[in-house]
C-alpha cells in the first residue's frame, strides 16, 4: 500500500508543478490583464486584477496541495476529505469573489 501512497503522492506533486506552471506563463502572457482589457478595463485596474488573481491562484494550488497531501497520506478519511474541500473551495471563491469586486469597485 505505501508503493501507492508514494505513486499518488508524486502524481499529485506533478500536478502541482503543471499549475504553477500556468500560473507563470499566464502571468507572462498578461492573459488575465489581455482579457479585462479587451471588456473595456482601465489597463491599471486590469494589471491590478490580474495581479492579484493570480497571486491567489499561487496561493490556493499551494492550499489545496497540502489538502490533498493530507488525504493521500492517510490523515484524512475519504468523508473528511470532501468535506475539508468543500469548506475549502467555498472560501476560496468567495476570496476571488471579495478581490474581484473590491477592484472593480475602486476603479468606478
């Protein structure tokens, strides 16, 4: 059984490392930025959005690394493990949520 735990462990390091690496290249690319300033964004406002979107992003992969590291380990139950994750991502849109509209609000 540990052979498994260690297989699931590296596939979830693997993706880990894929997310960060979005991260890096959507913030390379200005993609977020690109695309408030397409919908008619203020160029400041949308590097602002951007800025912090992504940095919650960073956060958040970072976040649910450790859940799940929790849970392929064998600390969490299967039924905690949902129930962690979902107390998780509620709080996670509503901080994307918050920092969304918080933006948008100073730029009008």
């Amino acid at each position: 059984m540990n052979i498994f735990r260690r297989v699931a462990h590296a596939v979830l390091d693997l993706e880990k490392v894929r997310c960060e690496k979005t991260v890096k290249l959507f913030r390379k690319l200005g993609l977020y930025r690109r695309i408030l300033e397409s919908t008619g964004t203020e160029p400041e406002v949308a590097a602002a959005i951007e800025l912090q979107m992504l940095s919650i992003t960073e956060e958040g992969i970072l976040e649910q690394h450790k859940l799940c590291s929790r849970f392929v380990r064998g600390e969490l139950a299967f039924a905690e493990f949902v129930q962690e994750w979902k107390v998780w991502y509620a709080e996670y849109a509503a901080w994307c949520d918050r920092v969304s509209l918080d933006a948008f609000r100073h730029a009008a």
